[in-house]
C-alpha cells in the first residue's frame, strides 16, 4: 500500500520518482519478512454486553401512589379526542363524559379511548351509559359489579 501511495504522489508530482517502489518491491518484501516480527496471537477478555430490555421496561411507569388529579372531559366533538389521549398518556386517570355529544361522535370516541387504554396498558371501565373512567397501567381500579349491570354491554355500538 505504501507503494502505492508514492506511485501517487510522484505521478502529482508531490514526490520524486526513486525507481524503486514498484509492484515486484513489495512482493518481495512480503516473502522475506520474518515470521517473528509478527505480534503473537493473544485472546482477548470477553466483555458482556448489558441484558436488552423492551422499552416497557426502559420507560419507567408512574408510581400509581402518587395520583394528585383525575381529570374530567365534557367533549362536545370529536375533535375533543386529543386532549384526552394527551392527559391519559401522562398518566392521569380521565372521566370521560360523552352526554353533550351525538352517539356517532360518542361511539368513535369510545373506540378511541378503547385503543388508548389497550396500547397503554390501561383500563376503561363504564360509570353511567355515557360516562367512561380511563385508567393508566399504575391505577387499580376496584369495580362492584351488580347483577343488572352484568347482561350490558360497554356502549351500544350497533
């Protein structure tokens, strides 16, 4: 390699031409070099790389003891979506009440607010026909359930 690069410098003319860096030089060179002038061949330590973890296990999960507000959301529209997914990602227990809202909006809000708590880890659980608690992973939720209540769905979705 050293070859070359002054076959380079002296064709730029960085370097004058001493005829003697040609291909048969460093051949030759490679034949008589000493098998001792090569370092010896020693084992390296193997150095364990810490354990992967998922980012479940990275992130860590609020500590559900330290809950200092639930918030309610009274939406109107749909458009209302995002600021409940923004409090309930912060961990922030949500009520929310869909009675200002047509059944349209308020079926595809609960459809929303389903896939939030199910990619969060979270709970959704039914207060009143209209009125939905969304709980983060950390936030147990104790639920007496009456025999009435049982045979009814979540939110009549037909």
């Amino acid at each position: 390699m050293a070859g070359a690069l002054r076959k380079t410098m002296v064709y730029l003319g960085l370097a004058e031409d001493q005829g003697r860096y040609d291909d048969e030089y460093d051949e030759d060179y490679d034949e008589h070099r000493d098998a001792e002038d090569a370092p010896e061949h020693r084992g390296a330590e193997v150095t364990h790389l810490p354990t992967r973890h998922a980012v479940a296990h990275v992130v860590r999960p609020q500590d559900g003891g330290g809950i200092t507000r639930i918030t309610t959301i009274h939406p109107r529209t749909y458009n209302e979506a995002k600021t409940i997914g923004e409090n309930f990602r912060d961990g922030i227990p949500v009520i929310m009440n869909l009675t200002d809202m047509n059944d349209a909006d308020a079926k595809r809000l609960v459809d929303f607010a389903a896939g939030l708590v199910f990619g969060l880890r979270g709970s959704i659980e039914r207060v009143t026909s209209k009125v939905f608690l969304l709980s983060p992973e950390t936030v147990e939720v104790n639920v007496e359930e009456n025999p009435a209540a049982a045979g009814r769905a979540v939110f009549n979705q037909s």
